[in-house]
C-alpha cells in the first residue's frame, strides 16, 4: 500500500484507448462478406396485422432476404415470454404477452419490430425497409397506468384480464391500520414516477458471425453468458459450446444493456441461416421508441407518526407500467427489488405494501440505474419531508429521531432485509456540516432579494446490491514474462472496472499495474451473471482478492519445488518468492516459465457472505424564478458511504454520473405517449429533454470509509447506482420547500418550467 494500493490511484487504464478512438465498439466491426440489418417497425400503438407483403423489398438493389415472424418460426425460434411468477390481487395467474423477436399477429406498441430486412449495404437495408408494405387493423390502445385500470379499458393482451399482470404484498395490514387510526400525524402523498429512455451513449448494437462451426456473436451487453444462454435456448436452438458471445466496450448500459433484446436476436438468427456475417445497430430513434424504458410507477404512500415524530407504520400501494410485453427485470423490480429498500434508513416497525403490474401499449419496461430502489427510496423521503412541514419539526431532526441505530446493527427490518452495517446519523451530520446547513437562511435571504424562489432539499438513503447473485470469478493465468491476465465474470460497461480491478491486484500481489490485465467480455472464458445491480466491486473484487491469494499460495508450492526448499520457508512479496533468510528467490514470470505449459493458471470462483448497502445523505439548494417556473440548482453536497472504496476518482466519477441521472429525472426527463392514439411524442432529442453540463453546479462530493460493509473481506458496499437513489428526493424536497410557503403540497415530476410556473399560478388562485 505504501507503493501502490490506496495510498496512490493509478490512472484510468480504459482512457487511452477510448480517447484516442481504438475503443472496440460493436459498430466499428466490419468484415469483407458482411451484411447489414434493418428492422420494419410499427407505426401503430395496438393493431392486428392482416398481410405484410414483402414482394417489392425483395427486388430491391443489394436485398439479400426479408424476414417474418414465419420464416422465424418455421426455423424453431422461440419466444421471450416467461411463466407469470406473480398472481393478481385475486389469486388469479395472468398469462404473459407472447415476447417474440418480429410480431405476429398483432402489434402492441409503437415501433414493434414487424419484418427484417437485409442487404449488403445498411443504406440499401434502410432503403428496402419502405418497400415493405404492412396492412394493420388498428385496435383501441391504452398507454397510461390510470387508463388501463379503468372497468372496459382495451385489453394489451386476452390472457390478462383487467391488464393486470402479477401483484406481491408485504407487511402486516392490521397492525398497521391500527397504527394509523392511533396516529397523531397521518402523510399522505401520491407520486408518479414517470418513464425515462435510458439513452446510453453508444446505441444498442450486435454483429454475428461464423467461425467454422460455431457462431459468434459481438454485442454491447453487460452480461456475455446470460446473453449466450438465451440465444442458445430461445433464439439458435444450438448447444452453448457452439456459441461464443464476444464483448469490447460498451458505451453505457444503465441495465438496458442486460442480456439481448428481443429485435437484436433478429440479426443473430439471420447471420445463422444465411452463413454470413450480419450486422445491426440501432437508430437513436429506434432507442427512444423500442428499446426498454425506465421507471413508469404511481405509487400512493402513507406515514403514520406519533405526536413526538416516532413513525408508527408506513403504507403504499403502488401500479408499475410494465409495458406490452413483459420482461422479467420489468416484473421483479417493482413487485420484489425495490420494495428491499422501502422503509430507507428509518426503523419503521409495520409496513403494509401492495404492489400491482398492469400492462399498456407501450415499450417494454426493463432495468435502469438504481431499478426500483429511486423510486422507494423517493417515496419516504418525500414523505418524511412532508411529514416535517405539516408538524413544524426540521427535516433533519425528523430523520436523526427514526434513524436507524448503529447499536442495533445487524438490524432486520419490517420488509425482512438485514442492514449488516450502517451510520444513518453521522453521515446526515457530516452531510449537514459539509453543506453549511446553518447558513441556508443568508442564501435565501439573498435570493428572495432577486426576487427568486429559494429551497433547500435533503435526503438519507440506503441501496439494495448484488442482484442477489453473491458468486463471481476471477481466474489468474500468469505467463513468463512476468505479466498477470485476470478473467472476470464482471463486465466493463464505462464504470471504470479495468481500473478499480488493476488497481486492487496491484496491490495484494505488489507488482506494477502495467503487468496485469483485466480481462472481461468472452463467453468461453468465464461465465456468472455479469454487472448489474451495484455488485461488481464488492462481489467481483472479493474474487480478486481471494485470487489472489490463492495465487500466492500455490505460488509457494512451486516456488518450494522450483528452489528445492520447505513451503514453510517460501515468503512472497512484490512479485517474488524468497527463501527465508537468504538471497535466493524466483519471481513470479521466471515461475510460470518454468511449467510445462509455460504459464500458472488459478481456477477460482469466491462467494461473499451477503448483501452490501451503500447508504449516506444529499442536500441540494435550488433557486426558481417564480415568473417563468425555472429552476436551477445552485448547490450540491453528497457524503456517501461506498465502505472500502477500491479507487476514489472511480467512485467519485460513479457518484456524479448517477446524481445527474437522478437530477435529470426531477428536472428535465419525461417519455411521453399520446393518450388517445399511443403514439410517441418524445421520439427524439428534440421532445425529451437531457440534463447537460450546465445543468449542474459543482458538486461537493465526500466519502466516508468509516463504516465498512461486514458482508465481505474488502469492506466494500458498491457505488454504481447510489447517486441516482439519493439525488431525485433531494432535488425534490428542495424545490417543495421553495413552493411550500405559496401553498403548493404536491408537485409531479419533472419540475420543468412548464409544470411550476403553472402550480405556482394555481396555488396564487
């Protein structure tokens, strides 16, 4: 450590490549014999297909063939669909929408993939597209939660009744309606979580091919072997040792990048059948209307509290939008993920949630950073804030009373998680110290002097991990010259991984990071579940480090054999092996050298004792200008508590990208359908607003190593989604407390300008 290790962080080993633009993007891969793909989408949101006639596409210049849902399935294709794992409120079991890569006999959303075509050039794909005349039915379409619950609303699909598809319960329902009846003070919100498109940098994209008798696919996914297995079973119908899945960079996945989609096995199976390579790669504008979204809940909260502010009971029922065609990620995550966290850092004795999925004409909702946890985390902290205005207590002195302690850690709370470790109170403190939380009243004083709007917003979180997955590998293969290759089931997707990875070996084995390599995105080289769900560091870094060791270990073995001496005199240290009391030593490339294969492999795949839960506190100050509804955020103050962190600037970089998501959700992202026809009306850049760099100020960001994860031999907690779980409750409460004295009590997000300047109007009326 005193060399390498936290005492001094290596510089990003990914950014040469990616600055200099030799980054291994799947769209940059081009092979002589290469054909491109390119989808026939629907322009209705519900509708029968009666006839696609593909005649004149066929005849187009450079079309090679023209694909349906019928050439699919004569082929043996399956479907994505899944058994519903979740019964209604009533008992009943809902069947799941068909999910297969082309429609069939109906369309259920805007750009649904209906037939594909391919050709030698994208541009003659693209071109041939049009030629491809679809004759649709149009059918009634229902696109909002509210409308699709409404008696005789448009069934998405026949097999569930009432568009409901899967319902869960937590908690005790009489005990907590007692407590509410008993309660003196009763917080009660209603709240929508509106759809987000994830919109990574780097559109989705896959290229496949063949490599004599195997195929291999190139894919920007977060998972290569989750992704191998499905197009084995539901897509190629070929045994997993024929398919390698090949990973390179991916430009941000934020969960949407999870496993393969739907319309992107289509080039798969087309490279298959044709024997060449084929290319497809998405259009923005295919991203915004095809591609899983985010988010999309109405949830309905309620606190109880007692007279001095002690929370009595917490109830919610909540209605998760899952789109026309379900994905697992999109039941899971409102009916069981984030739920985990629901009752935040607070030691809430009853709870009482029912949780619903309904169905609409819209995209497939997936996995998006933080999945679940920002939308409960939002919930009680918007409640708890609420709850301090109506009493007249401060924010900040209504969490430190229902705080979880840390003398009653491990502490299980009422949803039936266990927090391992935690200090609620002294990151709020420390937060509140970082931030001059006392000199706010001057800040306002001074704002309101411009004639400007001033409120300050706070929030404690806690985050689930490990996406319940607590295995991972890191196989060590050391060659003579000295150099370490490290295989990682774990997947770089922009997160810094290489990095964090290089920097942790570096340091338990004390050899320069220029000598190792993080090796990850190859099928046939490791397998597990990939990134996802803020494991990565906590759970693929445990593996390094027990590789590490083991490493070492039988390092000593060969050491003792190779210098003829006693195991038990073989001591280890940067680089090298040394028998005790002399000179005489072998260092670790002179070792693999000596094998007969020339190199030291290691096999190991380590286990981590459980959950990790990163927690900490956020303020936020915004300014608005009461005449046109602006808003702007003037201060921003995080202290985050990631345990052990494995490379500061990493987390540091973790915790400013998930904050701008989670403030651009409050302020600026909405994906909008129109309610009558279901059509997209944020279907570009043009209609759905992102947060740029000026949309921030500078962040004040501190990390707290004081409280280290007990779930794991690093320490370690994860990061990758804290900063979106933290920052849209704050950006929230802060705009709620500027509106607050005008009489505003509830306000939907986004806050654009639009949508304040008109609660402002009509809390003046």
């Amino acid at each position: 450590m005193a060399v390498f290790g936290k005492a001094q962080y290596i510089k990003r080993v990914e950014d040469n490549r990616l600055l200099t633009g030799t980054g291994g993007f799947t769209d940059n891969l081009s092979r002589p014999d290469q054909l491109h793909l390119a989808l026939v989408r629907s322009p209705h949101a519900h509708a029968k297909i009666l006839k696609i006639d593909t005649t004149a596409a066929k005849k187009a210049p450079g079309v090679v063939a023209v694909y349906t849902w019928a050439d699919m399935a004569k082929d043996g294709v399956g479907d994505f669909g899944f058994p519903a794992m979740f019964p209604n409120a009533d008992g009943s079991k809902p069947e799941m929408t068909p999910r297969r890569s082309l429609a069939h006999e109906a369309v259920r959303h805007v750009g649904e993939a209906v037939a594909a075509v391919v050709a030698a050039t994208r541009e003659q794909a693209v071109d041939a597209v049009e030629l491809v005349e679809v004759e649709y039915e149009p059918l009634p379409a229902v696109t909002e939660i509210e409308d699709a619950l409404k008696e005789g609303a448009p069934l998405v699909w026949p097999g569930a009744p009432g568009n409901l598809a899967g319902f869960n319960r937590f908690g005790d329902a009489a005990n907590a309606d007692t407590a509410f009846k008993k309660a003196a003070h009763v917080v009660s919100l209603d709240i929508i979580h509106q759809r987000l498109i994830v919109n990574a940098m780097e559109p989705r994209a896959v290229m496949a091919e063949w490599d004599g008798d195997r195929m291999v696919v190139h894919i920007g996914s977060q998972n290569p072997s989750v992704t191998r297995d499905t197009l084995c079973d539901v897509i190629l119908k070929m045994p997993k040792d024929k398919v390698r899945v090949l990973v390179r960079d991916i430009g941000g996945g934020f969960g949407m990048k999870v496993g393969i989609q739907p319309d992107e096995s289509v080039a798969v199976w087309a490279a298959k059948v044709l024997k060449r390579p084929v290319k497809w790669r998405a259009e923005r504008s295919e991203e915004f209307a095809a591609t899983t979204a985010g988010r999309d809940q109405l949830h309905k909260a309620s606190l109880a509290l007692d007279r001095n502010g002690r929370i009595l009971a917490l109830r919610m029922e909540a209605f998760a939008n899952i789109g026309a065609y379900p994905s697992r990620a999109g039941v899971v995550i409102p009916l069981f993920v984030g739920p985990k966290v629901m009752t935040g850092t607070y030691d809430i004795p009853l709870v009482d949630l029912r949780l619903n999925c309904v169905l609409t004409n819209s995209a497939t909702i997936g996995a998006y950073r933080g999945a679940g946890r920002p939308e409960c985390i939002l919930d009680i902290e918007r409640v708890m804030d609420t709850a301090a205005r109506q009493i007249g207590m401060d924010p900040a002195e209504l969490r430190r009373r229902n705080f979880v302690t840390p003398a009653q850690m491990p502490y299980t709370t009422a949803m039936g998680e266990t927090y391992d470790s935690g200090d609620f109170d002294r990151f709020l403190t420390r937060t509140l110290e970082i931030s001059d939380w006392n000199g706010f009243a001057a800040r306002k004083a001074a704002a309101e002097k411009r004639g400007r709007l001033y409120g300050r917003g706070l929030a404690s979180y806690v985050e689930w991990t490990s996406a319940l997955v607590f295995d991972e590998m890191a196989h060590y293969e050391v060659k003579a010259d000295g150099t370490v290759t490290i295989w990682m089931g774990t997947q770089g997707m922009g997160q810094g991984l290489q990095t964090s990875f290089t920097q942790l070996a570096s340091e338990l084995l004390g050899i320069d990071p220029s000598k190792i390599e993080i090796a990850m995105g190859d099928s046939d080289k490791v397998g597990g579940v990939g990134s996802m769900g803020s494991r990565s560091a906590y759970i693929g870094g445990s593996a390094v480090l027990s590789g590490s060791e083991k490493l070492i270990e039988k390092g000593k073995d060969l050491a003792a054999d190779a210098l003829e001496a006693s195991k038990a005199d073989i001591s280890y240290a940067a680089g090298r092996f040394t028998i005790a009391g002399t000179d005489r030593g072998i260092g670790l490339g002179e070792l693999a050298a000596k094998q007969p294969d020339k190199r030291i492999f290691i096999d190991n795949v380590n286990t981590v004792d459980g959950i990790a839960w990163p927690n900490g506190a956020h303020v936020g100050e915004v300014e608005i200008d009461p005449e046109t509804g602006r808003v702007e955020l003037r201060r921003y103050t995080t202290v985050d508590d990631v345990g052990m962190p494995l490379h500061r600037p990493i987390v540091f970089g973790q915790i400013h990208g998930g904050c701008a998501q989670g403030i651009g959700q409050a302020l600026l992202e909405e994906n909008v359908y129109d309610r009558e026809s279901g059509q997209l009306l944020t279907g570009s850049f043009m209609d759905y607003a992102m947060p740029r760099a000026d949309t921030f100020p500078t962040f004040s960001n501190t990390l707290d190593d004081s409280v280290p994860a007990r779930t794991n031999p690093l320490g370690a907690k994860g990061v990758g989604e804290s900063g979106t779980v933290g920052s849209t409750p704050t950006i929230m409460n802060a705009i709620m407390d500027a509106l607050w004295p005008l009489g505003v009590r509830n306000l939907q997000m986004p806050a654009t300008p639009q949508r304040v300047w008109q609660a402002i109007q009509a809390a003046r009326k």
